[in-house]
C-alpha cells in the first residue's frame, strides 16, 4: 500500500462523537513514550501528522486520521501513566475502555511494545484485556534500532515464553520496527490492505 494522502480529522473523548464513516480503523496503543507518534509519522510519509513529544503521556485523546480517504488510523493515549487499580479494566482510562467496546468500525489494535525491555506487566494485561472483549490486535515491537539482531531475537523469544506462561495459547502476530530506519513499515501497510481489501468486500457497514 502506498500512502497517498493522510489528514487529521478530530481529537475527543468520547467514542460516540468519533467520525460516523463507515470505514475500517486501526487503532494504535502502548505505553507512555514507547515511540508510537514516531511510528505513526513513519507509517503516514509525514513527519509531524502525530505530534511527537519527549514528555510521557503527551496523546490524551482519541485522535482520527483518514488515510487514502478509506480507512482511519486512531492514535489513542499511552496507558502507562494511567490510575492502576486491582481490577485491569481500570487500569485504562475510561474511554478507552469505552472505544475499545463500543466502536463497531475497529477491525484491530496494533499494540506497541519497546523491544529493548522485557514484558511488562502492563502491556500483557492490556493484552488480556483485549483478548477478554474479543478485539482483534497484533504487537508492534518499536526502537528496533537500538538493539543488534540477535538481542531482537531473543527478547522476542522471551516474550513469547512469558506470554505461553500466561496462559496463552500462542504469541499474537508481531512486527518489528525503527521509526529511524522506517523498517516494518511496508510489513505493516501490506497486512492493514489486505484487511481493508476483505473489509471492503463484506461491506458490513
């Protein structure tokens, strides 16, 4: 897929004022600082289509981006700075939760993860979460280039060993990416066209 053209649409927080098109969205969420405005801007051709920022929690809304006037990119808040309580729904801000559960055009979430650090605890209870409410996502692995090949490997290795400990079944379908060096960005686009392709056949909207 190449991107021809991609614009803001509208910030809010609330899933119910989120554009009313009957479009594919792909939604994108990690924890605070984990690069996904970089990746974002890498993905799009722009550089500043999400704003980037060295300040954690910088995204508070739910931001829509059209691209090739067919489908939406959501950039959605970082959940690492967010009130963590016992319960993992409230771990996450509230409309999120809501988006995630209520936005009929999602078809799925990338979650991004920082491949330099080992699982957290976060991270795999967002991904529980999702799994809960039957929300199609994949991992995005970020800031591949701060790290050699073989430690990439072996970091993914062990994620996918603690996630098989967690109870899952199998390690959900992952990228790896550098913002910096724009890999996995033509991996990405392939994978979200031929979703759009089946979306669009179905025509469910």
């Amino acid at each position: 897929m190449k991107i021809t053209s991609a614009e803001f649409i509208i910030s809010n927080a609330q899933p119910e004022k989120c554009p009313n098109e009957p479009l594919p969205e792909y939604a994108f969420i990690g924890r605070s600082n984990v690069g996904k405005s970089s990746l974002i801007n890498m993905l799009t051709n722009h550089k500043n289509l999400a704003k980037t920022s060295a300040k954690p929690g910088k995204t508070q809304l739910i931001n829509h981006f059209k691209i090739n006037q067919n489908w939406f990119l959501v950039d959605l808040p970082g959940y690492g700075y967010a009130k963590v309580s016992k319960k993992t729904k409230a771990t996450f801000q509230k409309f999120i939760t809501d988006y995630f559960e209520k936005r009929q055009q999602l078809v799925c979430a990338f979650v991004l993860i920082d491949i330099r650090h080992e699982a957290q605890k976060i991270d795999l209870e967002f991904m529980e979460y999702l799994a809960e409410y039957e929300i199609p996502f994949l991992i995005i692995f970020t800031k591949a280039d701060k790290i050699g090949r073989s430690k990439i490997d072996s970091n993914i290795a062990a994620y996918k060993k603690q996630m098989l400990a967690n109870n899952w079944e199998e390690m959900p379908q992952h990228f790896v990416t550098s913002s910096l060096e724009n890999t996995g960005k033509e991996s990405i686009l392939e994978f979200i066209d031929q979703i759009n392709q089946d979306f669009f056949k179905s025509q469910k909207f």
